[in-house]
C-alpha cells in the first residue's frame, strides 16, 4: 500500500520533507481494525511531530490523527464493528497515522461516523471533537444541560481554529452558558458567530475588549492558543476560584504562582493522553459516538474550512504550510490517496 512519511523536518519548504513510500498492507489482530482511509484532515499536532516534538524522527513516519473511512477486516477481539461500515477516528501519537491508503487502529477508539455527512465533513471532526469534548466535560466539568450556567460565562480563546470551532458549538448546543470567542480579523469573526458564539471579541486587546461588552472578569477560559501570549490576561480575566484549560504549550515563561490568590484551577486537555497511556480508551469512541449522533440530528455542524485535495506530497505538504502561517479558519481536509 501507499503513504506519505517524513523522516522529520523543521521547515516545510526543505526539499523531502514528505516522501510517498511503499509498505505492506497490515492485518487487525486483537482489538484492532484496519480501515481504507477515503478522507484525513490535519493539525497543528501533525507539524509539531513533522518538526521534531516528540523526538528526531529516525524512521520514515506516517503522520495524520484524523480520518474517515470504511472498515475492511477486524480483529478478533473486536465488538461492534463490522466489515463495510463507516467509521471515524482520531487515533494514537505514537502509531502509524492515516496520511496513507489504508490504517490500523484500536476498535475502541473508533465509533460509526455521522451518517449525513459527506466524507470531507465528516474527516474534520474526530480530533478537535474529543479535544473539544474533554477539555469542556471532563476538565471544566461543565454540565451538559441548557437550563445550568446561565450566569456563568466561557472565554474560548482562537474561536475559529479548528478546535474553537467545535468548542464554541458544543458550548452553546448543551449547555446554557454566555460563550465568548477571540478573533482578530472580520472572517474569522464572522465564522465564530456561525458557529453560535454569542459575543466575539479582539484578543489583541482582551482585557478592554471584554470591558466593552459589559465583563470585568470570566468563569472559565478554554485556551485554544499559545497560553503564554495570553497568560497575564488569562490571570487578569479569570474570577475567583474559576478553571482555566490549555491545549497548547508555551516557550514562555509563565507565573503559575499568579492564580494562587484566586484559588483558580488549570487544566491540562491533551486528546491523545488517553491512547498513549492506555487509559479510558473507550471513552473516546464513546465520545464520537455522541458527537456523531448531534451532527445527524444538527446540532453540531461541521468545521471543514477547505478541501486542500487529494492526500499526495504536494498537497500534504500545502496543508502543513497553511497551519503553520496561523490563518486558517475550520479544518483543512484532503480527500483518499490516488488508487495504485
């Protein structure tokens, strides 16, 4: 089977970063499935690993966390899954990703993708979802109920990335909290108020900006960008014993010690902790299994922001400079691998 591997690379436009290699097809055992990949997205986390995060890359690596496809042999340990159906997933770092013809992946991160959605739609959601969803559910623990947080206000810093998208969504879908969303350019705020956020502001001048829509301070930040760009207004922002949670990491230096006197909370949301440290896997899969429920019925909608093309060097390689320029509004996706 075909795939697109780096050996790593810190600047995209370096000549090789992506290769189209040649590997055997794999076979399930145990709780995996092997999926045909028809659609994959791709993430910041897919530039961060290109370019070394998780260590040199000494081996040609397959990267892409994001993927649809159709199932086409299991394992014998799997339940609930069947040859020929549709599924959807994010998946594990430390794995074989989907930039490739065909993937295996543990059953219990999978569930049967949204049955209204066309592929490319559908190839945009899994990661920044599950992202989306821990960090709201089980970090800031807020309730899934319309009628509770009605006075309390959320802050989601980079609303239109991909998992800000998703995030102001499900805030504003199931529970009955005021969600506010930074962006910094007119499309990007329009594309936030689509998405539902009922205030949006400039996170260039944060602290003044919440001032001009009537807020001294904010229950709970969902920071979807460098934390330490926005730490002192974080810090400034937040109230009383109220919960902070991050999903990027920093260069910076920044003062925990800060948000000692408000007694405030921060979290940590890394999607991929769950797989990596063999967790609650099947948390995930239940988590997509929701979310694919609330597309069908509408109440989340997708987050694609562009079709980049089909999965190939060129357009691979396109999609990881975009990311990296810092202007995209939803996802970018990239259709099947050309057949051999």
């Amino acid at each position: 089977m075909k795939a697109i591997a780096t050996r790593g690379a810190s600047d995209i436009t370096a000549s090789g970063a992506f290769e189209e290699i040649e590997i055997e097809r794999p076979s399930p055992t145990g709780e995996d499935i092997l999926v045909r990949i028809e659609a994959v997205s791709v993430n910041p986390v897919d530039t961060k690993v290109r370019a070394g995060a998780l260590g040199e890359l000494e081996a040609p690596t397959i990267l892409g966390w994001d993927a649809t496809g159709i199932v086409e042999a299991i394992g014998d340990g799997v339940s609930g899954l069947a040859v020929g159906e549709r599924v959807y997933y994010s998946g594990e770092v430390n794995r074989p990703g989907c930039n490739a013809q065909y993937q295996l992946i543990d059953s219990r991160l999978v569930a049967h993708a949204p049955r209204t959605l066309d592929v490319e739609e559908i190839a945009g959601m899994p990661l920044t979802a599950l992202t989306a969803w821990e960090a709201l559910f089980d970090k800031l623990r807020l309730a899934q109920d319309t009628t509770d947080h009605g006075d309390q206000t959320l802050l989601i810093i980079n609303g239109a990335g991909g998992v800000g998208s998703i995030a102001i969504q499900m805030a504003r879908q199931l529970t009955g909290i005021r969600v506010i969303a930074t962006a910094s350019r007119d499309q990007s705020a329009q594309w936030c108020r689509e998405m539902g956020a009922h205030d949006v502001v400039d996170h260039h001048d944060l602290v003044d900006e919440l001032k001009r829509i009537g807020l001294e301070d904010v229950d709970y930040i969902f920071n979807c960008h460098d934390i330490g760009v926005h730490w002192d207004n974080m810090v400034a922002l937040i109230k009383p014993l109220g919960e902070i949670v991050a999903i990027a990491e920093t260069k910076q230096q920044v003062d925990l010690n800060a948000l000692q006197g408000k007694a405030a909370s921060f979290h940590w949301e890394f999607m991929f902790a769950r797989p990596l440290h063999d967790v609650q896997r099947e948390l995930q899969g239940a988590a997509l299994t929701t979310v694919a429920r609330l597309l069908d019925e509408g109440r989340l909608r997708s987050t694609l922001g562009e079709i980049v093309g089909p999965l190939n060097v060129k357009n691979l390689t396109r999609a990881h400079q975009m990311l990296e320029e810092g202007h995209t509004i939803g996802k970018l996706v990239l259709t099947a691998m050309a057949e051999d």
